[in-house]
C-alpha cells in the first residue's frame, strides 16, 4: 500500500482528500497545526489516517518515515483569513514551500502543490484564463498580493528546483472552491451568505455585487487533485488549471438563489467590505477557468453545478443547526 502525506489535512480542501487517497487505497498521514482546520484529529473522517498536530516546520522527518507522495495544502486562506498574516505571509507559504522540497526530495516522491487561481493576477474584464497566460499583479502592496506573489513564487520556486534537481512536481491552481464544511470564518462568501440567511440576518454583498465568480465543489476539484497526482510520467512538472466555468454567476446572482433557496426573509445590501473587515481587504479580481487541459489530457470532468453547490452548503448549515 502507498503512502501519501497531506499538509493541511485537516482543512477543508484536506479533508476531502484524505477521504480520496484513502478509497483509492492509499494510507494516509496528516500534519495540521489546527489554524484553518474543519475537522479535528477525533473525526470519523480521520479514523483510518494517522494525525500528527503540529506545524510542518517543526516536524523533523525520523527514520522509518517514507511517503509516496506530499501534497502539500498548508497555507493561510481566505480573503480575511488571511489579513492577520499581513507581513509574515510570504515568510510562512515560501517556508513551508521549501520544507515540502526537502521531503520530497528525501523520499524521491512527487510533490503536490496546491497553489490558487490568485497568482493570475488582475484583468480589466473577466476573461478564461489558461495555464500559459501571463500574470498580472498589481503594484499595490496589499495582503491579499503578498498572498498572491508568495504562491507565484512557491511555483517558480519548485519549477527551478525541478529544472536542477530529481524534483517531480504538480503545480496545480483551482478556482473557488465550496461546498459543506467550508467555513465562513476566512471570508468565503457563499457560507457567509448561507449563514446570514438561515439566521435572518442582512446578506451582505460587497460593492456593486458585480463581481465574476466561477465556483466549483470541493469533490470535483479533490477529483482533479488526484487525476493530476497519479497521471503518467510524462504529463508530470506542470501547472493545471481545475475550476468550472459553466458555474459563473455575479455574487449578486449568488446571492439571490441562496435567499431563495433558504426561503429567508433576510434584505440583501450592498456593503463596503473594509467596513466589516478592515482596512487591509482587498477584493479578488474576477476570474473565469480554462480547464480544458486537465479535461482533454486526463479526462477530468466536474459533476456539479452551481445550484448543487450552494444546496450542498445549506444542507450541511442547516443540519448544523
């Protein structure tokens, strides 16, 4: 049986791969430090995986230790999750980055890194966006481009050591993922939106409400993530885009089918984002995916729709409740 570390494993985009890895047969060990977490060490979801709680820094790889395969998910996330990171963010990703090199070096095992859709940067108008297109980053110094800059230089970063060393690599950089145990804790918007609704209170939609999002549920992305981490040899040390883009929706959009889905009597209201999160927010850049590479050369295909998605994200609040 093979053996797959997963950084992160207990986060949201975690938890759904260990249940992957593992119905694929593989035994699963998980390093979390419990920062962005959905589920605890104790969860059904973590019986058959062995959960070690701390940061990844501080685990020193001991004889007798060998993995397959390091996916590596660790990281800060949300566009408010991660302003409390402001100016130790680069230092934290490209630290880790470096760390998840030497593993998978030591282990001469591939290296899964999950980047984001982020590193593209800004448009002046919603646009597919492939694998190949330039990144376009603003001059401002915001958080939420120290993020962006830092998981672009993570990139480069494995893609040079994998030009002079016995590195194998995936670079892989989905777009916005949800779906049931997302929390809205970092700032995600349809758990946000959720949660306000259920509980009647305003929905609160930033700025205009025009804003270009392309959501695609976790399961799907999780799908490509392993379709990518056990292809053949030779579409290894690439960059692959996982999103749906016949999901794109305006978050006003987003916000209307939750309120009429949750039959909420909830006002929808247009608000000033830094008024709730402070001055440091930012707002993401709209973003559309091209995935057709992952689709025609490894047959991914998403199964779910946007209605889907934001069902599946009441279902699991309200039976939260």
């Amino acid at each position: 049986m093979k053996n797959v570390l997963i950084t992160g494993g207990l986060g949201f985009l975690g938890s759904y791969s260990i249940q992957l890895w593992e119905r694929n047969g593989w035994d699963v060990t998980v390093i979390d430090n419990l920062s962005t977490n959905v589920i605890l060490p104790s969860h059904e979801i973590c019986n058959n995986a062995k959960v070690i709680v701390k940061d990844i820094l501080d685990h020193k790889w001991v004889s007798g230790e060998s993995y397959d395969m390091i996916v590596h998910l660790a990281s800060p996330v949300g566009p408010a999750g991660i302003l409390k990171h402001s100016g130790k963010m680069a230092n934290y990703i490209l630290s880790d980055i470096y760390w998840a090199i030497e593993g998978a070096k030591r282990f001469s095992c591939p290296l899964i890194f999950v980047s984001t859709s982020e590193i593209y940067g800004h448009r002046d108008k919603a646009i597919f966006l492939k694998e190949e297109d330039d990144k376009i980053l603003r001059g401002d110094f915001s958080v939420r481009n120290e993020y962006s800059m830092a998981k672009l230089l993570s990139e480069i970063v494995i893609s040079n050591c994998g030009k002079v060393a016995d590195l194998q690599y995936q670079i892989i950089r989905p777009f916005n993922i949800s779906g049931a145990r997302q929390l809205k804790d970092g700032g995600f918007v349809l758990p946000t939106f959720v949660n306000q609704a259920l509980a009647g209170d305003d929905i609160t939609v930033f700025n205009t409400g025009d804003q270009i999002r392309a959501f695609t549920h976790v399961s799907d992305i999780v799908e490509g993530m392993y379709l990518i981490s056990t292809a053949e040899e030779k579409y290894f040390n690439e960059c692959w885009n996982i999103g749906n883009f016949k999901n794109v929706s305006t978050i006003n959009e987003l916000a209307d089918i939750v309120k009429e889905k949750t039959n909420s009597a909830s006002k929808i209201t247009h608000v000033d984002p830094k008024t709730i999160h402070g001055p440091l927010y930012e707002e993401a850049w709209d973003k559309i995916p091209d995935a057709s590479k992952v689709s025609s050369l490894l047959g991914w295909k998403p199964h779910w729709g946007k209605e889907g998605i934001i069902q599946d994200v009441i279902d699991y609040y309200e039976d939260m409740s």
